[in-house]
C-alpha cells in the first residue's frame, strides 16, 4: 500500500510514536510517503495534492536514528503527489502543540483531510471523526460521568472558587485546549497564586477544573487503543505507567521528566476501556490515548497519542507490527468490499 503520514514539520519533528510507525510500515515493504502540515495543495479542478518526501524501498535502516536522519536528510528532496494515487492518510501532526505563529496549522491538516477522505482515500482517524473531538478534552466531556472525575469548564473565577469548596478545597485546573502538561495547575487550600493562574489560562480560552484525585501521586497509566480495543502485540498489552520521580510534581507527562515503566491492566482500566469503546467505535477513531489513575479516566487523547516509542526500553514491543498489518487489513476490506464501506466504518474494523 501507499501511506502518506502527516506531521506538524518533517524538519523538526522528534523521534516519537509517528516515527516508530513509520519505519515500521518501512520495513513491510509499503511505499512511505512523509508530510509537514503546511505541505497540502489545492486546486479547484484537481485531486488535493501532497508536496512531500518519497523514502526510497532501500536501504532498510537498522536503528531508528538512522532511518529518521535520512528522513529528514535535505539530500531526501520532495516530490508533488496526487492524493489520487495514495491509499492511507495518517494524521500524526498535533494540532495543541503548535505555537502561536503557526496558528493556521491547528486546524488544516484536518480540513484537507476530509476533502481528501472524501475523494475516497482511507483517512485514520477519520477526518470527520477529528473534526468533532478536535478540543479532545471537550470529547472526553461526552463520556458517561461514572469514569470521569467531577469536572468544570468555564470562564469564570466565582465558578471556579465555587467549584473548588465542593471538590474539598483541592482541584485541578488547566486549559480547555493544550496538551503535554502545559500550564496545568494544583489549587489546593491556600489558594496559592489562585488570580494568577487563572488570568494566565484564561488568556488561552475556557478552563477546565477537575476534582483533585489522590492516587496521582503514584502515576498515571496510558492504554492505547486501537479498533476500540487495547493494543496488544506477542502477549502483551500497550499499559504503560508514568511516574514522576519529583514527589512535589503532580504531573505524569513524559515530556516533563516523568519515567514509563510496565503495567498491569486492573479492572477498574478494562471497566473504562468497555465503557469508552463504544464512542471511539462508532465515532471511527482508529488509534487512540486514555490517561487513567486509578479507575478514572482523566484525559483522552484522540489527535496523536503517543507512547509506543517508550514501550522497548522498559521490555515491551513497540507495537507498531499489530498497527500496520491492521491498516493492511483495511486496505484489504477497502478493495473486497468495492468502497462499499465508509472511513468510518473503516477506521475502527479489525
């Protein structure tokens, strides 16, 4: 198959799960094309078309280093492609963790992706999909509250003192859109900083406020999803626990010094995974993120989850085999079914 994965910028762009998934589809022989976001072009009598680079069948590279060097090797130039001639587009680039002057790549890469999805290119996940869960921390407000800790959005400081005396004086409070741990914030009785933090998060928008859950302090847990089941590859599960080794930081993300280690899927976890399956099912998000402590699930991460780049180091494969031979498969039920069947239905089949 032709894929074409999209990221934010192919020359800045880290060694991470996109980049895992990528060699990946490398090595099984598929055809890999890459893209930066800003790199769609449109004309009104043509298919969209893709300026990006072709990565050639070989060399295979050994290590992943090597492979995401020659990638963005400047010796690499890019090619214009028509999306006609491709069969898979992955969204991999993250539209929170743009910077202020690239605000016109939040939302592009979606926006051309469901053009494209519907010329009738297989989109994951579906264009559609994005585009109504793309403030995913809203999304996850469309979940039964039975997983969910008592939460709040708004605007308003007197809401959110009120919302702080009903949780016991202890909340959680960050902005609606963002991701990585940016500018989230611990309010506990003092109110320490409390005016402070609020006009700081308030200047990015709505503020959400979660109840305070204890059990942080000893991590969270990431659980993959694909197909609205968790990830799994020679026997074992994508459950991955982040601890933070600061006792003072109550933040699990990665990006902010917070170590993986293996985990053991509990109940509570595959209570929220049943309950949460059905949504993701139906709404045709093929690969996703919950961040769970204990038997809460606290954020949902549908726009580029990642993590599989941690799962070797600490004795996990890196589960990118079952993620490709699964888009295989679709390309399979694609070409049976004479596109009898929609992305949606597409993009969470197994």
């Amino acid at each position: 198959m032709k894929i074409c994965f999209v990221i934010s910028d192919i020359s800045t762009e880290a060694i991470g799960t996109s980049v895992v998934l990528m060699k990946k589809a490398h090595e099984r022989g598929h055809d890999l094309l890459v893209m930066g976001v800003g790199d769609f072009i449109f004309h009104h009598d043509k298919p969209i078309h893709l300026r990006c680079k072709k990565v050639p069948a070989s060399p295979k590279s050994r290590s992943i280093e090597k492979f995401w060097e020659r990638v963005q090797d400047n010796s690499l130039k890019t090619e214009v492609v028509s999306s006609a001639e491709i069969d898979v587009l992955f969204l991999r680039n993250n539209p929170t963790e743009e910077t202020d002057d690239r605000h016109w790549a939040e939302h592009s890469g979606i926006a051309f992706a469901r053009m494209i999805q519907q010329s009738g290119v297989l989109v994951l996940n579906d264009a559609f999909a994005m585009s109504h869960a793309f403030i995913d921390k809203l999304y996850f407000e469309e979940l039964p509250a039975i997983i969910k800790p008592n939460s709040l959005i708004t605007r308003s400081k007197e809401d959110l003192l009120e919302f702080w005396k009903q949780v016991g004086k202890k909340m959680v409070l960050k902005p609606l859109e963002g991701s990585g741990g940016q500018n989230v914030y611990l309010i506990g009785e003092d109110k320490k900083n409390f005016n402070q933090i609020i006009e700081t998060i308030s200047d990015q928008g709505y503020i959400i406020a979660q109840e305070f859950l204890p059990e942080v302090s000893k991590g969270d847990v990431r659980v993959i999803l694909m197909n609205g089941k968790i990830l799994e590859e020679d026997g074992h599960q994508a459950v991955i626990r982040r601890v933070n080794n600061d006792k003072g930081e109550f933040r699990s993300n990665l990006a902010l010094g917070a170590k993986a280690e293996k985990a053991k899927l509990t109940p509570e976890m595959q209570r929220i995974v049943d309950v949460t399956a059905p949504k993701l099912i139906r709404d045709g998000l093929f690969f996703v993120g919950l961040d769970i402590v204990n038997d809460k699930l606290i954020e949902i991460n549908v726009l580029s989850p990642g993590g599989l780049d941690y799962c070797e180091a600490i004795g996990y494969p890196n589960f990118s085999e079952t993620v490709i031979k699964a888009i295989e498969r679709k390309i399979e039920y694609k070409r049976y079914y004479e596109n009898g069947l929609s992305n949606r239905e597409l993009a969470t089949m197994d």
